[in-house]
C-alpha cells in the first residue's frame, strides 16, 4: 500500500510537471524545434530582451501590479477596520457579500461586466473614460479588494481589544492609536494581503484582456498576443523566465522564511468556499 | 464600548463607494445590455435568441463536468496519500503543488500544447518510435485533457488542506475498532473531507466552465465553449448585447450552482477558507 500510494504520487507530480520541464528544456534549444535538439544555446533569451515589446510589457506588469495592490490594501485594511468597528449587522453582512461576489463569479463575468461600465461610461461625455492603464488598474482594485479584507478582517477579530482602550487611556488621540497600537498588529495580515494582491494582478489574463487598450499591453496579454497565431521559441525562454523566478520566490518564502506554505497562496485555494 | 472615533465610522466607507461602483453597478450594467438591443430599448430578444446557443452550453457544462469529476478522481487519492506523509515531505510536496498554480494558465496551457501538437515531442516520439502520428490537438479529449492539467492543483490543495487537519486519532480508532485502510478512507476520511472536496470541485468547475484560452489552443478551433462564444461577442460592438444575455445566464447558473453544492457543506468550509 505504502509503496503503491509513493509511485501514484510520483506519477501524478511527473505528469504535472512534463509539459513545464519539456518547455524549459527546448527554451534552450538553438534549433527552434520541438523535434530535434541542435545545440544547448541561450539564442532565444537574447530574441526576448531584444523584443522591446516583451520589456515594455514587462514594466507594465509591475507598475500595475504595484499600483492597484497598493491602493487595495489601503481600501480594503480601511474597511476591514470599518467592518469590525461596525455596530449595524445587516450593512456589515451587506457589504461583506457584495464584496466577495467578484471572488465567485467566473473572472469572463467580472472582465465583461467591467468592460461594459467603462462602455457605458464612455457614453457620457463629461467622463473622460478611456480603455487603458486607468481602466486596468479600477479592474485590478476591485479583484484584490476581497482578498485584503479576507487576510486584514480576522486580525482585527482576533486583537486585543484592551489594548486599544490602554492606549485612548494613557492619552493617545484615536487616530494615534490605530497608527501606534493597531497597525502593527494587523501588519502580517496586511502584508498577506499585499502580497496576495501583487501576484493575482501579475497573473491575472482574463480580466485585462476586456478592459486593456493596445497601447497598454501588461506581460499576459503580450503572452496571449504573441501565442495567438504561430509557435515563437522566445515565448519559451520568457516562459522558462518565469517558472525560474516563481521556483526562487516559492524557495524563499517556504524554506528562507520561517512561515508555513499556507501564507500565500491557500486563500486563493479558498476562492470559492467563502459563499457559505 | 466607548463611542466610535470618526475614523473607525468614515473607514469602511471608500470601500463601500467603490463596491458599489465597481462591482453592483457592472452588474447592473450586465443586466441592461442583455435587456436592451443595440438602440437602448427594452427588449427580450437577446434572451429569446439564447435558445440557439443551447448546445454550447450543454457542451460547456459536460466538458466541465467531466473535468470536475476526473480531477476528483486524480486529486482525491493524491491529497490523501499527501496528508498522510510526514510534516518535512508534506511541505516540499505542497510547494511542488503550488508551483503549477502560481505559473500563468497561458503558459501552462501553451507548454501543453506545444508537448500534444501535430508537430509536438509526442509525435515526435511516436513517429521515432515507428508509429503513426496522433491527432490529440482539437479533439475533445484533449480540452478535457486541457482542463484537468490546469486545474488539477485547485482540485487537490482544498482537500488536502482539510485532510490535514482532521485528528489522526480518527484514523487510529478506526483502525482499534477494525477497519481496514479502504474502509477508513470511504467511512471515516470522506465524510470528513465533504467541505474540502465541495470548494475543489467549485474552484474546478467555475474556470472549466467559462474557459476560453484552453479550448482555443486546445481545441484547435473546433469547439466553441460559452467562455469562446462570450469572448468572441466582445469583439463586435453590435453583439455586446447577446454577449451581456450569454454572460448573464451563465453567472446565474454558476451562482446557483455554487449555492446548492455549499448547502452541502453547511458552513465548515470557512475552516479551509483561512
């Protein structure tokens, strides 16, 4: 039984991983070929940085990424702290599930239906709406926004309420008291939250691909651009690229870091069980 | 308690403005486009016209479902076999897992095709071989196939989660008490891991279901799933409105099928949601 459950397991992980290793191997292929191996070559790395497309995508990517999960964070640590102060149970039910609907819905529904208030938008003409990085990071936002609150909310549950009161009691203004006493308790779920955010914009496809302009391309849509129509071997050392750096960081945090796997990505694993 | 400070009442307040901007008003806006033609009058023609996408969405729903119930195949005995190794390998395991979820769907589904295509190493090999040449790509194996290599980890990694933590005393009394490892998975694991597998299922089934890339590189171009059929209304100003009636359709469906298969799991799936 032992030794049948280890073989499952490994045949499993090798299926999972043969597309990826197959990938990373030919990405060094010079021959630009899946059916013949010339010579082990870094030709098509240099192609990709030579492809100013692919390194404006790139800058793209990040700035976005940076940018709405910031701006996220801010929101959604507000709320949280908004939603745990708020005496009203009905409006703090309300605006916890209208909140979570971007979570359920399939990422197509959420991606048209923004797609759709932007073209509505456009049509007043006193809103100076265009498809672009604006639209991007409004769409952005709003899927992180659920995610901060889910990785800030409990850490205002679980906190000491006393703490808060010894603070407003030694003489500390309220406004003080978040900053000096608060903050850095819900700091780990802030930084989740953060975090969580930045990787979802990164990789997130399906969304920007509704509400992106051509003049604003971020690194998935140049992926689904250039894999469109023909096979392109540069497509396969960015892709390798990129399986490189999420091995390093997925290294770093699990064995560098002192904290458990669960830290990041399993609220993802969640996605969808926090309907009930 | 003492009264709120004016921060702690004005602080949920941007969030509010901007779900009610950003994410009921698209709704809102869904609901008006697939109620209107392309004029701004009231009509149900678009819903009226769905009637023609009948087969596509019973397609969609079967290709998901069959992924569904594959990757819960595949993925039960796997999160159990993982739940059961000791904490070191569990967490080397558990990065293994994740790594595929955190590496784009695009490239995922691109290195898959590029291993099943007509040019691709498989044929390569076959031909080398001495066999004949497969057509996987653009057949419906292959968007199943598809599906479950995509979503196969957010099939295992609920279940684990949830496998993990149940008490392993469970697992020794019903060994004392004379079940044998087959009898212990069916009468004392499964019913346990019941909000594991509900939020697996739903994370493998809302993607399968409102795919587009997969059966586009997959698929070869012969299959139009609802995800293809709403992208491609997209495209086209004039059928924004039959695209909004498409998507409206298909967000109830999912909702409420979400809601029933959570009816299942009462609330205990908060536990595997933090």
């Amino acid at each position: 039984m032992k030794t049948l459950s280890r073989i499952y397991m490994w045949v499993v992980f090798l299926l999972l991983y043969a597309p990826i290793l197959v990938l990373v191997l030919f990405s060094f292929n010079r021959a630009g070929s899946l059916n013949h191996f010339s010579t082990f070559s870094l030709y098509w790395y240099r192609e990709l940085f030579r492809d100013t497309e692919a390194l404006v995508a790139l800058k793209n990517s990040l700035y976005l990424a940076v940018s709405s999960s910031v701006l996220a964070t801010v929101i959604g640590t507000l709320a949280a702290l908004g939603l745990d102060r708020m005496k009203s149970k009905a409006v703090k039910t309300a605006i916890k599930s209208v909140t979570n609907i971007p979570m359920m819905n399939p990422d197509i529904v959420t991606g048209v239906s923004m797609m759709l208030l932007f073209v509505a938008g456009m049509s007043l003409s006193f809103l100076p709406i265009r498809f672009g990085f604006g639209t991007m990071l409004v769409a952005h936002t709003t899927f992180n926004l659920p995610y901060v609150i889910l990785s800030v909310l409990p850490r205002f549950q679980q906190m000491d309420k006393h703490l808060k009161e010894a603070a407003l009691d030694l003489g500390c203004t309220p406004t003080r008291t978040f900053f000096r006493v608060e903050l850095p308790l819900i700091l780990p779920g802030v930084v989740s939250g953060l975090m969580l955010g930045f990787t979802l914009s990164l990789d997130d496809f399906v969304i920007s691909h509704f509400v992106s302009s051509p003049d604003f391309q971020t690194l998935p849509l140049y992926v689904y651009n250039q894999t469109a129509h023909e096979v392109k071997y540069s497509m396969y050392a960015l892709c390798a690229l990129m399986v490189f750096v999420i091995l390093g960081l997925l290294l770093l945090v699990n064995f560098a870091g002192s904290r458990g796997p669960k830290t990041k990505k399993a609220p993802r694993a969640g996605k969808v069980g926090g309907v009930a | 308690m003492k009264n709120r400070s004016f921060l702690e009442k004005a602080a949920a307040v941007p969030h509010a403005v901007w779900a009610v901007l950003f994410i009921l008003a698209p709704l809102v806006i869904v609901c008006y486009f697939a109620f209107t033609d392309s004029y701004g009058t009231f009509t149900f023609d678009n819903i009226s016209l769905l009637t023609g996408y009948t087969h596509i969405f019973v397609l969609s729903v079967c290709f998901a479902l069959i992924a569904t119930v594959i990757c819960l195949l595949i993925g039960y005995p796997l999160a159990f076999f993982l739940s059961r190794l000791s904490p070191r390998t569990q967490k080397i395991f558990v990065v293994l897992l994740m790594l595929p979820m955190w590496i784009s769907l695009l490239i995922r589904t691109y290195s898959l095709m590029a291993l099943l295509d007509n040019g691709g190493l498989l044929n390569s090999l076959l031909s080398a071989l001495g066999f004949a040449k497969a057509k996987i790509v653009g057949t419906s194996g292959a968007v199943i196939l598809g599906m479950v290599y995509d979503f196969l980890p957010y099939m295992v990694l609920p279940i684990y989660t949830g496998l993990s933590k149940l008490d392993i005393h469970y697992f020794e009394a019903a060994s004392d008490l004379g079940c044998n490892g087959v009898k212990t998975l069916f009468r004392v694991a499964l019913p346990l891991s019941v909000p594991g597998i509900v939020s697996g299922v739903t994370m493998v089934f809302v993607p399968s279901i409102s795919t587009f890339y997969i059966s586009q590189k997959l698929g070869g171009g012969s299959f139009d799933l609802i995800g293809d059929t709403i992208e491609r209304q997209f495209q086209n100003v004039s059928t924004y409105n039959i695209g909004a009636a498409i998507s409206l359709v298909m967000m109830i469906l999912i909702l409420i099928s979400v809601a029933v298969m959570n009816r299942f799991s009462d609330d205990e799936g908060e536990e595997i949601m933090v």
